[in-house]
C-alpha cells in the first residue's frame, strides 16, 4: 500500500465509558468512506468501559508494521461488490496477529452481502485468527444504483443499526461465539462473481478512481485532497487529480461541499453522508 504525502498518523479515538467494573478492553478496526461504518464503530465502544476505533486505512499510511492483538479484536467495515474491500483483504495480508481472547466483524451496507463474511474468515484463517462471530447491518446505500432501489428510509436504517449494535456489543462483551451471518449467501456470491467482475478487478488494482470526474462547480478548496485517507488526491489549480491508489471510500465525492466531483455518468447530485459524522471527523 503506497500513501502519496503526508506522515498519515493512525486516527485512533480511545473511549472510556462505564463504571470501572468492565475491565474488558476492545479495539475495533474501522474502514469508513461515508460514517456508516465509523458510527457503527462508535456505538459499540459505546458498550465498553475502554474501547479503542483505529482507521485501518490511516494504519496503513504510517508505514509502520501492523502488529493486531489484545482481549477483543473487532472489525468494521462496509461491503462492495458483494464481498470485503480489496483493501480489506491487503490490510489483513499486510498485518501481523499476536494473541486475541476474541475476534468479530461487523460488515454493512445496501446491497448484496453474499458471503462476505465467509470470506473475511478465510483471510482471517490464512493468518492463523478464527473469526468468532459475525454480524450484518442494513445501511443506506452509497452509490446512486443502490440506492435508487432502497425502500427503506435512512432513518429506519439508522434506528435499527442501533438497536443491533447494542445486541452485539452484548454478545461480544459475553464472548459468544456466533454463526456468521448472511444474506443471500452463495447466490449472491455468484451474482457479484458475475455482475460485478469488472469493477471488482479495477478495485484490486486501486483504478475505480478511473470513473471520478470534476466539473465547473470546482472552487478548488482541497477538501477532497485532504479527507481522501490514502492520499490518492492532489488538489491542483485547476482540479483535483487521482493517482490510481483509490480503496472506493468515495469520500471525496459525498464530501464535496461543491458537488464538482461527479461518479461516472451517474447523477452528481445524489450524496450521501451520515449525518453524525463530519467531513472533519474523516480528516482528522
């Protein structure tokens, strides 16, 4: 994984919440483009009297060795294609795992889930980590397609990832161990293997970015060259360039206040942000 500039410290926000009497401490991976994920993240540690959110993305960019272990180790991130990130994937090949009392993943998003969580265990046996439980949660979709055909609100979304949330972080405080879930399992694996081959293979080589283009709302306010977490953008002065090491966070296109970055030939005037998190909270 190459970061273009910048040191690109670790985001880690560490929570301690509770009474004192829950001595468990949970460190929780999180992959966000949009804030589904982060806030995800966020409403678990909630859980946790010492709960620690490290940006996997910005983990990489210290170019330091990964080195995961602790009591609970948690995952979470979104799903594209019908399967984990390719990101996902060379995060957890890059990483170093030392001992773990206890591993889960939490994956959302507003499409095909697969078996993407079948999939993320088979990364995690490769290193020698058994994946202990886990969990799915609808999210509003991030792409214009996706969500075109979503009948069910953002709001009732967000009211029933919270209430899931809370039911996992009380199996994970427990240390259940759990059947991975799924949703349109193998035949939604093998409609991702066939719907969307093309942009799976352009994400393994960091290309989706191919499809962004700028029009003439671009004022040039570099937001995008900074809220991008691998530092794939550079903010001319004209318009902001990629430079083909894009992870399909599409950050910098829900993000620009302008709408100047536009997806493709899809609407440039569908966005889409969680409303509890900021443009601020991914930059930081």
């Amino acid at each position: 994984m190459i970061c273009l500039s910048g040191s690109g410290l670790a985001n880690n926000t560490k929570l301690h919440i509770g009474d004192g009497k829950d001595k468990m401490k949970l460190k929780l991976y999180y992959f966000t483009g949009t804030g589904n994920s982060l806030v995800v993240a966020r409403n678990i540690g909630k859980e946790f009297a010492h709960a620690e959110l490290i940006s996997m993305p910005k983990l990489m960019c210290v170019g330091k060795e990964i080195v995961i272990a602790g009591d609970i180790i948690g995952f979470v991130f979104p799903i594209y294609f019908a399967r984990p990130p390719a990101f996902i994937r060379e995060f957890i090949q890059q990483a170093h795992f030392g001992d773990i009392s206890y591993t889960f993943a939490v994956v959302n998003g507003g499409g095909l889930f697969g078996r993407a969580l079948h999939q993320f265990s088979g990364l995690l046996k490769q290193k020698g980590i058994s994946l202990n439980a886990g969990f799915l949660i609808g999210m509003p979709g991030n792409h214009p397609k996706i969500a075109s055909i979503q009948r069910k609100s953002p709001e009732a979304h967000y009211a029933a990832a919270t209430v899931k949330t809370k039911a996992i972080a009380q199996l994970v405080k427990a240390k259940q161990p759990g059947k991975l879930e799924s949703k349109w399992g193998f035949l939604g694996h093998i409609i991702a293997l066939t719907a969307f081959r093309k942009p799976y293979q352009l994400s393994l080589i960091k290309k989706l970015d191919s499809a962004y283009w700028v029009n003439d709302n671009c004022v040039q306010c570099g937001n995008c060259e900074r809220i991008c977490p691998m530092q794939n953008i550079t903010d001319s002065q004209t318009k902001p360039r990629w430079h083909h090491n894009c992870i399909n966070c599409a950050a910098c296109y829900h993000y620009c206040a302008s709408k100047a970055i536009c997806l493709d030939k899809e609407d440039p005037s569908f966005r889409y942000k969680h409303p509890e998190v900021t443009a601020e909270d991914l930059i930081e």
